[in-house]
C-alpha cells in the first residue's frame, strides 16, 4: 500500500495544475455571469422608493404595477408577486411576500455555492500539488547524480507554484461569493422596505380600503 502510495505521489503536481486552471475558468465564468445579471438588475433604491411613495398615494393600484413593471429589478418581481393578494390585505401580502423571496433567492444565489467551495478549497488543492512535487522532487534526487541538482531545485519550484495559483485561483472566488451574498442580502431588504410602503398604505386605509383596494378588485 505504501509503494502504491510513493508511486501515486511520484507522479507530480502537473494534473493539480490543470485542475486550478480548470477552476479558475469555471470561477471566472460564473463571476463574469453573476456581474452582468446583477448589473442588469440594479436598483437605485432611494429614488426607487420616493417615486413609489408618491404613486401609492395617488390610490391607483394600476399605476403601482406599471411601475413595477417597468423595472427589471427582482425588487419589483417579489413585490408584484405579493400585490397579487392585496385585497387579502396586509397579512396576507406579508405572508406571499416571504414566499416570493424564496422564490426569488434561488436565482440570486445561483453559483454563490461554486465560488465559495472554490475560494475555500482551492489552496488546499494547491497545496496537495506542493507536496506531490516535493515528494517527486526527492524521488528524482536520491536517483540522479549529484550533478543533476538544478534540475530537482527546478522540480521544486514548480511544486511551489501550485501553493501560490490555489490562492490566485481563490481569492477571486471568496471577494466574489462575498460581494454576491451582501447583494443578494441588500435585494431582500429592499424587496422588505419597498413592500413595507405598500403594507403601511393598505392598513391605513382599512376598513374602507379606499379606491386602491377598489382599482385592485376591478383588475
């Protein structure tokens, strides 16, 4: 077992660099997908949040969802979502508001699982091409003369590149999965404090409910 081990070990660091290069364009691909869907999604939410205040208060429910709809932001699929149910009132809204989140979640941390196995896992990786380097290195140098140390000296310093692309292959990945996370974080606090604007106008205005709720039940 332990020669099979030597002879395994033997073989060298090459097939754990291809593996980090592999990885590294995987992690590249999805960082690149993730900018651009979140790029095409973003909010600015002050603004956002005054322009809806003000359309709320004009008590046409149709003009909320044109607005809405008008933008491509996951804020306004959640809150569209939950509008579904404002003759329901207030309870209900929060409840479909939750489920809507959910919903919306599994897209916005689509390969975030990637990049953070990748970032937590690639230096180890490349540390394993270390040591099989190292010990390839050694094999070589108790077979050869002394006259052939450069070459083993070389051996080893291409064992220790592999130590240094897992951490070049994993910091990306980790800034990444971080930026990714709070941005999908922010989005479901917005999708909460855009609907809260909602929320608070149909409780104030219930019993009656007032012409919003009547333009909602007319659609």
């Amino acid at each position: 077992m332990i020669e099979r081990l030597v002879g395994i070990a033997s073989v060298g660091p090459a097939w754990v660099l291809w593996l980090l290069l592999v990885l590294s364009l995987f992690s590249v691909g999805t960082i690149i997908e993730r900018m651009i869907y979140f790029r095409r999604r973003l909010l600015r939410m002050v603004p956002f949040s005054r322009q809806l205040e003000d359309t709320i208060r004009k008590e046409d429910l149709g003009a909320v969802r044109a607005l809405l709809s008008g933008h491509r932001g996951t804020e306004s699929a959640i809150i569209l979502r939950a509008l579904e149910w404002f003759d329901d009132g207030p309870e209900a809204m929060s409840e479909v508001l939750e489920a809507a989140i959910r919903e919306q979640r599994i897209e916005l941390d689509q390969g975030s699982a990637f990049l953070g196995t990748v970032g937590n896992n690639a230096p180890f990786v490349g540390l394993l091409g270390t040591v099989l380097g190292v010990v390839a290195a050694f094999q070589e140098l108790s077979n050869t003369a002394g006259s052939a140390i450069g070459n083993v000296m070389t051996g080893i310093a291409e064992a220790l590149i592999a130590t240094a692309l897992g951490i070049a292959v994993a910091l990306p990945a980790v800034v990444a999965y971080n930026l990714f996370t709070k941005r999908a974080d922010a989005t479901e606090d917005n999708a909460r404090a855009l609907m809260n604007l909602i929320l608070a106008y149909s409780k104030s205005t219930r019993p009656g409910a007032g012409r919003l709720s009547a333009v909602a039940a007319s659609r």
